[in-house]
C-alpha cells in the first residue's frame, strides 16, 4: 500500500534494549511499535484507549489475529515511522493494517515490516463478540480517507 493511503504515522527512534545480538530488531519489538502507533490511531479517532472505548461502548476489543512479514531489519539509533490504517470493518471486528519504514539514516525503499491485526469487539464480561458501535464506524470512516472498508453485511 503506498504511504499517502495512511492517515496515522507514528515515528520512533529504535533505542538499545530493542537490538538483539544479530545487531537488528527483535521480531518481537515490531509489535510493539505497532501498539503503540495504534493508541496514535485511538487519539487520532478522537477515542482515547482503553478509557474512551470501554467507558464509552462497555465493550473492549480484544485481538484475535496478527500477521506480521519480517521483510528487512531495523538496526539500532534507526529513525521508524509506523503507518496505521483500518482496512475493514466487520460486524464484530475491524482490520488494521500496519507498515514499518526507516527514515533515516537511510530512507528504506520499501516497507521493513507489514502486519495485519484483527481484533473482535466483545462484552468483557462475558468474552461473546458484540457488534462493533456504530459510533466507532462513524468515527474511523470520518478519519479514514478510503471508503470502502465496510464489509458486506
């Protein structure tokens, strides 16, 4: 997906407790750095996480699924922006797509890392799935600037 298809961007700067002795990332930081562009994603909806979306909907989304494609290293003191984007929004999930790429030193060519993450919206007390709040599609379709992210019902 091309950069301009994301609305949030979350830059980082990769500091030496990420760094594993291959001198690159540990596979497991790259999560991360995506939870962290994700609470971005949450402030930039105008629904601050967790506060905003449990007290708001008493539901809670939980993550189901997440499909991460190691594509290059991040090395130490590298310059990262996150780029966060819902793709799709089902009657009890939502699809987020993610891309990590290093801008500096050296602007990386392409993305270093892609993930899709779904999470299912549920009733924390009884872990069921719940529709998604009509209130939340208003609010990611008025941020997102692709429309089509609606799945079929």
């Amino acid at each position: 997906m091309a950069k301009q298809d994301y609305n949030c961007a979350h830059r980082l700067r990769v500091r030496w407790a990420e760094v594993d002795m291959q001198q690159v990332v540990f596979n497991g930081h790259y999560l991360t750095y995506i939870d962290t562009a994700l609470a971005d994603y949450w402030r930039a909806i105008g629904l601050a996480y967790p506060q905003g979306y449990v007290d708001s909907y008493a539901n809670d989304i939980f993550l189901r699924k997440a499909t991460v494609e190691y594509l290059g290293p991040a090395h130490y003191d590298d310059q990262l922006c996150v780029y966060c984007r819902t793709s799709r929004l089902g009657g009890s999930s939502m699809t987020l797509l993610f891309e990590i790429w290093r801008e500096q030193p050296d602007p990386s060519p392409a993305p270093l890392i892609t993930a899709e993450l779904v999470y299912v919206n549920a009733d924390p007390q009884t872990m069921q799935a719940a529709p998604l709040p009509a209130d939340l599609r208003a609010r990611v379709r008025g941020y997102e600037r692709l429309q089509a992210i609606e799945a079929p019902r």
